[in-house]
C-alpha cells in the first residue's frame, strides 16, 4: 500500500446469516470462513480501517464498505471514511423488522 491513501473493498461477501444458518458447528465454520474472508488478511498486518454503511433504504440487513490503511494511519482512515460518507450521504437505517 505504498502508494496508495487506502484499499476501499466490501467488508463481507453476502449479507450476515441467520441464527439458523450457523446453529450447528459445520455451518458456523463454513460461515465464519466467508464472512471474515476480507477483513482477516488486514488484521493479520495490523493494517486498521473503517467501515461505512451503504445499505439502501428498506434493505432488510445493513451492507458495508471498508476503507484500510497502513498501520497506525487511523486518523487517514476516519477522515477517509467521513470524506466518502459526504460525498454518498449516510445509509438509511436498515429494517430488522424480520427480527426478533
């Protein structure tokens, strides 16, 4: 990341579980496994970030975008995170309605 101000990248590949879904220990992992698959490389390298919701209105579960930097550049990364959050407004609040 030499030359670059940050990696902007989804956080996760599809959108949280259900309970169901990780309730017995093969889904969990399988789950567990996809779902950190972007953010476990940058905690590995000590790298930090932010991430910004980008749902939709009436989106049943919140979808987020993660801006990483080097580490130690927390303060890029926030001002990052603010700068993008202006230009596309902040995500409407998600409907977990569906949820108990």
């Amino acid at each position: 990341m030499e030359d670059l101000d940050a990696w902007v990248m989804p956080t996760r590949q599809m959108l949280a579980p259900t309970i169901a879904e990780c309730a017995d220990n093969a889904g969990y992992n399988r789950l567990a496994a996809i779902i950190s698959r972007n953010t476990r490389g940058t905690n590995v390298l000590g790298q930090c970030g932010a991430a910004i919701p980008i749902h939709g209105p009436g989106d049943a579960l919140p979808v987020s975008l993660q801006i990483l930097c080097n580490h130690g550049d927390d303060k890029k990364a926030l001002a990052i995170a603010l700068a993008i959050e202006e230009l596309i407004g902040e995500a409407a609040t998600a409907d977990l309605s569906g949820f108990s």
